[in-house]
C-alpha cells in the first residue's frame, strides 16, 4: 500500500454510520469505497496538503448519508489532482523502477488487479488467499539474464529496463527460488496456465530477448485493460 491516510476517511465514515461489517453497506457504496481509495492511493492525494485535503474530506464525510462519491471527487477536483487513470498513467510504469518507493503506487495497481482477475501464485493457490511475505517480487525476464543481456548507456537505464511495471509479477516465493534465472523461452510454458492470468503474452516469440520491448509493451497495456474492466469508473 503506497500509503495508510486514504484508510482514514473511509474509517470515519464507518464510524459515522456505526458500520460493523461491508454487509451493511449497499453494492453502490463498496463500489465508490473502493474505485475512492484505489484511485487517491494511486494518485498520491493525500502526498500534498495532507491535513487540509483530510479535514475537507472527513467534513464532506459527515454531512452524508451514503459515502459521498461526488463530493470528494469535487474536492480533488478543487486541488487540480487527477480524478482519472489513464492508459497514459499505467504506461509510465515503464519508465519507473517499482522496486522503489516511486513506483509504490504501480505496483499496489498491479497487485490489486491481479486479485481482482483471480490470478493464482503459480503454485496452485489465489494470490488473494497468500499472504504478502510468502510472495515474491519476480522478474518475469529474470534480473540476472538481463543485467547479461543489456547494454543500456547509464545504470539507472538499467535498473528501469529491469525493474520497470511490465517485468514484474507476484508469485510464490518457492517457485520463483525454482526459476532462477531461467530466460522466459526456458520456463514459462510449465506456468502457462498461471503465467497468461498475470498478463503474459502465451505467444512465445514475445519471450524473447529480442522482443522484450514489445513484451513489455503488450503487458503494460493488458494491465491497463484489466483495471479499466475491473475500475471503469475510475479509468478513462
């Protein structure tokens, strides 16, 4: 999570109507609770001007009944922060290392997603029933077979090729120990099944070295693809 402050007004609001348990709320309030937070934790938000976009929020967040959707969307409006994800958005996770606290945001996107879309851990069990420290963080063109193969002019070129959104899944963390530092060509077809829930391409010429940009261009896109399906309200 790229930050605990969007848990705050969504907290309040529970408090606010005394709210137990997500059976209390309606289809449409979870719907706006969570298309809210995925789309401030995103964005950052709350980085800027914390206490005061928080004490506007938490006020809005009282005077209503329901979780009021459109008045917090109006108050970052107010604050000229973005109130869509664009393809645009999800496509500069090529150019960030999401290894590091600034690709944080893309890669609890990623994530998310993939629990949404029932993506399994390449072990037989749902992402969604694993918890976080019995996953890995794994190169889908693994670091090792890169750092050989790459000749980018400057390190952090480097890094970025390597560690950038489109490269990286989750999976089990015994299973990513087992592929080392296999290139896709060597293992992906014993994952397949697994592998195309996490938005790999199953054509195997786009596991090659020679087409790694256009692999990374085909995932990034198929991520976005899949959070626009699963968060259309807050995808353009």
């Amino acid at each position: 999570m790229p930050s605990q402050t969007p848990l705050i007004p969504i907290s309040a609001y529970f408090y606010h109507k005394d709210i137990n348990s997500l059976d209390e709320l309606d289809s449409t309030d979870i719907e706006n609770i969570i298309n809210w937070f995925m789309l401030v934790s995103f964005n950052g938000y709350y980085s800027s001007q914390t206490d005061t976009k928080l004490d506007k929020d938490l006020e809005v967040i009282k005077e209503n009944i329901y979780f009021p959707w459109d008045k917090l969307l109006e108050n970052m409006q107010n604050k000229k922060a973005k109130v869509k994800i664009t393809l645009n958005d999800i496509m500069k996770g090529l150019s960030l290392n999401v290894l590091r606290l600034q690709g944080r945001s893309h890669l609890f996107l990623l994530y998310t997603i993939l629990v949404k879309k029932g993506a399994d851990d390449w072990n037989g069990m749902l992402l969604s029933r694993r918890k976080l420290a019995e996953l890995a963080r794994h190169h889908i063109f693994p670091k090792e077979y890169l750092e050989q193969n790459l000749n980018p002019d400057d390190q952090d070129t480097k890094e970025i090729l390597i560690n950038n959104l489109a490269n990286i899944t989750f999976i089990h963390k015994d299973i990513n120990s087992e592929i080392e530092d296999k290139p896709p060509h060597e293992y992906l077809n014993d994952y397949i099944d697994s592998a195309k829930k996490h938005f790999i391409p199953i054509d195997s010429n786009l596991w090659k070295i020679e087409q790694y940009t256009t692999f990374l261009e085909y995932r990034i896109r198929q991520i976005y693809l899949a959070g626009k399906e699963i968060f259309g309200g807050i995808f353009e």
